[in-house]
C-alpha cells in the first residue's frame, strides 16, 4: 500500500509529510486516516519533542479530495488532534493551500509559509462553505479578513496569511527552513513538560470551538455536500468549467 503521509525523525522532530503529489496532496479518507494514526503515535512517544508537517510537490493541500473525501466528522477529528496533542504541530509550506488545507494550517501552533505559496478559501465558488474548518480558523483570522476571504474564494500571497493570522511566518526569499531554524531550536531546548502546559493555554480557545460547534458544523457540512448547488460546483469543478451561476 502507499504511503500518503511519511514520516521522518530528527533530534526530536517528527516530520510527517504529504506525500500524494498525483492529487495535490488533497484530503482524502486514506490521507486524512493516515495523518490520524500518525499524531496518535506522535502522542505516545517520549522522543517526539514536535512534530513538522509538510509536503511533496507544489502543492501543500489542495482541499478535499473530490473523488474520495474523507467523512466531514473523520477531518474535525483530524484537525482536534492536532490542537489537542500534547506536543507542538509546526507547518512548513512552500506550495499552494486551498479550502481544507487551510483547516489544516489552522489547526498548527506554528507555521511558516514560503514566498512561492498560495491560499485561498475557494468553498463558496462550489457552492460550499468553510464549514468544520471554522473551527481551527475563526478564533484565529482577522475577523474582517476571515469576512472577505470566505465570502469571495480570493486567492492571497503567504504576507497577507501572516498579516491575517494564518500563518506565523511569512519567509522570504532565503528559504522556509532558514526562518524554522530559531523555531525548531526553541521546541528542542524546551521541556516536554513546559510544552504541553504552554501549548494548553494558546489552544484552549481554539478547543472550546470544537466543543462548542463540532456537531453542528458537520452536519451543516454533510447538508452543503449533499446539495443541489454542491453538485454542480464539484461536476463544474472536474469538468474544468464555470458552474452555472456565475456572472
């Protein structure tokens, strides 16, 4: 079976890498279980001091994977384990991010974003909505950015993600990795203890939105993707055309 999620140590670091290039790395049920497995084991292993999540290709996530998505209910579970281990979840992107892949950016305690990478919210252009990706992403963004990005699908450069409270850092043309070196140089010098005490309190606004509205955000997902508009977003979609309603 292939692998969509590899791993890799390095004194202390777990790296886990998307590693599906042929869909963009999108979140499919196989992907989004892997991962799953992956921070349960991050978890229980007193080696992993924090964990670094990446990518294959030109593309860190492209959002669901159309043909074969993941339950709604199986990705809010992904997204909580990564807010919720005991350890620090640290992004490192040089590629695109779309819809989902937000969700996954949203739900890391650090994150640097290259010069060479790409966001955008595109739900709405398929007759969806950010639904369960709120969770992580509205007790972080702007809410006057979160307001224009969802609403228009508008495509954004990693600066403005940084300005808006997606990601933590935006680097320049030196390179991702050069501005992680303080970053991971400071996970390795803090106490495993220190760490997950800190990491509980940056995150317990962002847990109690799971607890709050999970529920009902994944019903309000399931009733989007079972809808009329949907249908013809996501045909519109793989058909490479524009869907009906647009102007």
């Amino acid at each position: 079976m292939t692998t969509l999620a590899t791993p890799s140590h390095d004194r202390g670091i777990t790296t886990l890498t998307l590693d599906s290039p042929a869909n963009r790395n999108a979140l499919s049920a196989t992907l989004v279980g892997e991962l799953t497995e992956a921070l349960a084991g991050c978890a229980g292993d007193d080696a992993v001091r924090a964990v670094v999540l990446t990518h294959t290709g030109n593309t860190f996530c492209a959002g669901a994977d159309l043909t074969a998505p993941p339950e709604p209910a199986a990705f809010v579970a992904l997204m909580r384990a990564i807010v919720a281990l005991p350890k620090p979840v640290v992004a490192r992107v040089t590629g695109h991010v779309r819809a989902g892949g937000l969700g996954l950016l949203g739900a890391c305690d650090i994150s640097a974003a290259g010069p060479g990478s790409s966001f955008a919210l595109t739900e709405s252009r398929l007759g969806l909505a950010p639904a369960v990706i709120s969770l992580p992403l509205l007790p972080r963004l702007d809410p006057r950015a979160a307001a224009r990005y969802y609403l228009t699908g508008e495509r954004f450069d990693a600066e403005e993600a940084a300005r808006i409270g997606l990601v933590t850092l935006a680097a320049g043309p030196e390179d991702v990795d050069k501005a992680l070196v303080p970053v991971l140089d400071g996970l390795r010098r803090a106490s495993p203890q220190g760490l997950a005490a800190s990491k509980e309190l940056v995150t317990a606004t962002v847990l109690r939105s799971f607890e709050q509205n999970a529920e009902d955000l994944i019903a309000r997902s399931a009733a989007l993707f079972a809808s009329d508009d949907a249908r013809e977003g996501m045909t519109a979609f793989l058909e490479r055309r524009d869907p009906a309603w647009v102007l």
